[in-house]
C-alpha cells in the first residue's frame, strides 16, 4: 500500500478522530501539516493501522 496525500487528507477530513489526532501530532511535534499527514499514515493506517480499511476503500 502506498501513501497517497490527496488520500490521507480524505480520510483525515471525513474522521473527527484522525483531526484530532493529526493537530496533537503537529502540536506535540512542531510538524507542518504535510509531515503530521505522513506520520499520522504510518502510525494509523500503513502495515494493519485502525484506518486501514477506510484509507484502502479511497482508492
């Protein structure tokens, strides 16, 4: 599975949990939003992540 931005934001924008989830990344982190999106992909949705599912279901 590939990272696609223009899909992580998809996911991201119809999933209160992952908003969330992305400001605290780039609060805790001081990540730009792009980085935050990236790292949000590898910790929830790459290799059997939460939103796995959804993210594939996008293509």
């Amino acid at each position: 599975m590939k990272y696609m931005k223009s899909q992580m934001k998809k996911l991201v924008s119809n999933n209160e949990e992952l908003q969330k989830r992305l400001k605290q990344m780039m609060e805790e982190h001081d990540l730009e939003k792009s980085f935050a999106l990236k790292a949000l992909y590898h910790s929830e949705v790459a290799a059997g992540g939460k939103y796995q599912k959804a993210y594939q279901e996008l293509e």
